[in-house]
C-alpha cells in the first residue's frame, strides 16, 4: 500500500486523542455504498480454519439461537461492543475493497530449439504474443538459399518420427541441446575470427618503403616505352577477349531461329498489305515474277483474305520465292525442292504415268539431281482440300501431312514408285525407295475452320525447309496470311 498523506495522517492522530465512540448508523433511505474496513478480529476469524460441525445429536448453536431471539441478539450486541472495545477506531475514509484477481496465462519454461543456426532469435518468445497453437508452425523470416532448400526438403521428407517419451526421450533431448550450444559456440568463434581478420586486414605492412613506391610509380608514368608497352598489352587483352565473346555476343542482338516465322509487322508493312488486300480495281498487276512468268493481280492476292481458299497461283509463286531464299543463304535452310501444285496432278492422271514428267527434272533445268536434296516436297489437291506429301531423303521416308488428320498411302506410294524411276533414269542407279518407312507426323497442327488448309500446307514446308518443328496453330492463321502476302509483294521470302 502507498504512504499516507498528510490529511490522513492528521485523521488518524484526532483518532486517537478523541474518545472512542461507536459509529453512527447509516439513515435508513441510503445503503452503505462501500463495505467497511474489517477489523483485526474479523482477518483473525477469516484466517483461521472454519469450525468443525456439531455432531448431529447434540444442538447447535445456531438452531438455539433461531429459538431464542432475545438471548441472540443480546449475545450479538455484547459480541459486538467487545470486538469494537478490542480494535482501533475505524478510519473515517472507506477504502475500496481490492480488485478481483485477473486471469493471466500461465508462461510455464519451454525447451529451446535452435533452427538454422537462429537461436538467438527463436529463444526469447515475446510474452505479449500468443502462443502459437501446433497446427500451424512459425518459421524464420529471413531464410537463405540454402536454409530455404533445408526447409523445403524437411518438408518434402519428414524425419523419422522420435521414440515414445518414456525412456529413451530425455538423454536425446540433452544431447540435442549439447549439440545445438556446441554448434553455437563454434559459429560465435568463427564470427570472433573473422571480425580479427578484418582488423588485421585494415593494417598495411609495407616491405618497401613508401617513398621508394611513390618514385618508381612516377618514373613509369614519365617512362614513354612503358607506357606504349602496357597499351599495346591492355589492346591485345581487349582484342583476345572481344573475338571470344563475339560468337556468344552476336546471336543476342539477332532474332532466334525459333522467332523468325513470327515476326511481327512495322506500320508500313501493315498499310501496304492492307492496300492490296482491299482496294477495288482486282484486275491491277501487283507483282509479276520473271523466272516462273507469274503475274499476281489484286483479284488473285484476295484469296488470302479471311475465309479465302488459296488459289495456284499464290502457291507456286510462294514456293518459288522459298527455293529462291534457300540459294540465298544455303547455309540457314535445307537443300529442298519445291514441286508446284501441277506436279503430283499431271504425273497421275490417267493412272501412274512416269513420262508426262520425265523432263520436269532435269539437270540442265535444276542444276541438281533429286538425290542430292534433303527433302522434296509435292502439293496435293483433292478438289476441295489442299496436302503435302514429303520425300525425306536425309532420314529415308515417306510423310503425308493433311490438316484435317487424315492419311492417304495410295499417295506415298505413288511417289515411291516415281522416285525409283526418276534415280534410275537420270542416274541409271536402282534404289528401293518402296522398302522405305511411310507414315503420318505425330502432333500435327490441325485446322480448326473450313478454309485455311492451303495455308497450313504452306507452312507445313515453311517449317519442314527450315528444319524446325510444327510450332504453329489456327491461332497464328490470320498472321501467316498477311505474312504471306508482305513477302509476296515484295517477291521475297524471309
């Protein structure tokens, strides 16, 4: 309890020099708001242990007392003046009664785990906090790489459940503990180690005077030889490590192979597609293509528009400019050739008929053989519906490509005949292209309309001459069109 003040202390001492009256009972209208301070009798009674009860033959207490009012309350009075008699005075200020207990969470001693070498931060819990309940875990904050994939793989591969707490539980604990401050110590020397060494490492030990530096250094800056000696070192440096770094810079600031069909338009190439896909007089020559003597009007352009099939012209002229960009750069692409859309048509129309395009093929013409070509390529339409057969020399098969997933062997047969007459004719050498393999491709792209087969058959040797796989779908379908027309205008494949 704090010290009295003054006006309390004067209370009391008055206390004492007045003579010692009973208090004066409260008036009837009002109840005592604060219970009075219990005598030294009372805490006495309070303290001491609660009487036994009467046994049940004899009369207690209380019941003579509930018979005999007058004597109870007469013993109540006398009771009364000598436990008031026996005590100070009271004080005249009531004192309010103490505060009820408040429930407070028990903090009983917990086992101190260190966790990733954070021990310091694990060990001292907030009392403020809640504790957390066993379901869900606290981690540290701040984790490394390698504590990280610690805790992940912890995770991942839980260790062994511990034995049951019965006897072998308590000298593991210790021994875990021993280990985690033996761990602890050792990583506060290290630290201890370093922080010397880094001291030590601030002072300089110079086994040459400073002066004797200093004079050497400026007679090198002065000495003109040195000087172009160490530029002519530093430029040789510089040019070792530039042409070493060259093959790996270059390919950085150039398109990837893998990008190159897919990439995208600039605004004049846009307004010039556009021009020529919609203007009105469709009998305007665009382009006209010297060697194959192909003229392109804007009538024949428009079919590759939206929900346009394509026409022969605009795929022989196409594969025209592919054969054209594989001279270009024949280091980039495959060694192909690229047969037109009345090939396949002229070598089979009356049944199988090798001499209708006997001379479709000659050196003179080509300035090649077909054997000397990794891949030939051979359109097939089908009234409505646009193919491609492949001869792949370089892996010895035969492909049928449809977009619509369907497959035609009669073709790839057709074409293995004609290739065994065409080796033996220009060659006079006998291969047995029917023992070949003829298949389908595996994760073929598919249209997903009723009008785009001509332009996947387009890419499928677009692809295919650049050896690359089909990464293409219906959703790039819009772009190739508009793609294709840019590169036909130009009379240039890229």
């Amino acid at each position: 309890m704090g010290a009295l003040t003054d006006s309390r202390k004067r209370l009391s001492a008055d206390h004492r020099l007045l003579p010692s009256f009973p208090p004066s009972p409260p008036p009837p209208s009002k109840k005592p708001k604060l219970a009075p301070l219990p005598s030294s009798s009372s805490l006495a009674d309070a303290s001491s242990p609660p009487p036994s009860p009467p046994p049940p033959h004899l009369p207690s207490s209380s019941s003579s007392a509930a018979q005999d009012p007058s004597s109870s309350s007469s013993a109540a009075a006398g009771g009364a003046s000598t436990s008031y008699a026996s005590s100070l005075p009271p004080s005249r200020h009531r004192r309010l009664p103490p505060p009820p207990p408040h429930p407070r969470p028990i903090h009983g001693p917990q086992r101190v785990l260190r966790a990733f070498r954070l021990g310091s931060a694990l060990s001292r819990p907030n009392p403020s906090c809640f504790t957390p309940s066993p379901s869900s875990p606290q981690h540290p904050r701040s984790l490394g790489l390698e504590q990280y994939v610690e805790l992940v793989n912890s995770v991942a591969h839980p260790p062994p459940l511990p034995p049951s707490p019965s006897t072998a539980d308590a000298p593991s604990r210790v021994e875990v503990i021993a280990v985690d401050d033996a761990e602890e110590r050792k990583d506060d020397e290290e630290a201890r180690e370093e922080e010397e060494e880094e001291v030590k490492g601030s002072v300089v030990v110079r086994r040459v005077p400073l002066y004797k530096e200093l004079y050497e250094a400026s007679s090198r800056r002065r000495d003109a030889k040195l000087r172009t000696l160490e530029f002519e070192v530093r430029l040789a440096e510089k040019g070792r490590l530039g042409l070493e770094q060259l093959a790996d810079v270059l390919p950085r600031f150039g398109p990837r192979k893998e990008d190159e069909p897919f990439v995208p338009f600039t605004d004049e190439d846009e307004d010039s597609v556009d021009h020529a896909l919609g203007g009105r007089n469709r009998r305007e020559r665009l382009v006209v293509h010297e060697s194959s003597n192909i003229v392109i009007t804007r009538e024949t352009l428009q079919c590759l528009n939206e929900t346009e099939w394509l026409n022969d012209e605009v795929i022989n002229l196409y594969l025209e400019l592919l054969k054209e960009r594989e001279l270009r750069e024949p280091n980039k692409f495959l060694k192909c050739h690229f047969f037109n859309t009345f090939f396949y048509k002229k070598l089979i129309t009356g049944g199988y008929d090798y001499k209708s395009v006997r001379r479709w093929t000659t050196k003179r013409k080509l300035g090649y053989s077909l054997l000397e070509c990794d891949k030939i390529f051979v359109p097939i339409h089908k009234e409505v519906h646009w193919c491609l057969a492949v001869i792949n020399i370089r892996d010895k098969k035969f492909q049928f490509l449809d977009s619509l997933g369907s497959m035609d062997m009669k073709a790839l047969r057709t074409l293995a005949r004609y290739l065994v007459d065409e080796v033996k004719d220009k060659s006079g050498q006998h291969i047995d292209a029917l023992s070949w393999k003829q298949e389908g491709v595996k994760n073929l792209p598919l249209q997903e309309n009723g009008w785009d087969c001509g332009m996947f058959m387009l890419k499928y040797i677009d692809f295919y001459s650049r050896d690359m796989g089909l990464t293409f779908g219906q959703k790039h379908m819009h772009y190739f069109r508009k793609r294709t027309a840019k590169e036909i205008l130009n009379l240039r494949a890229e």
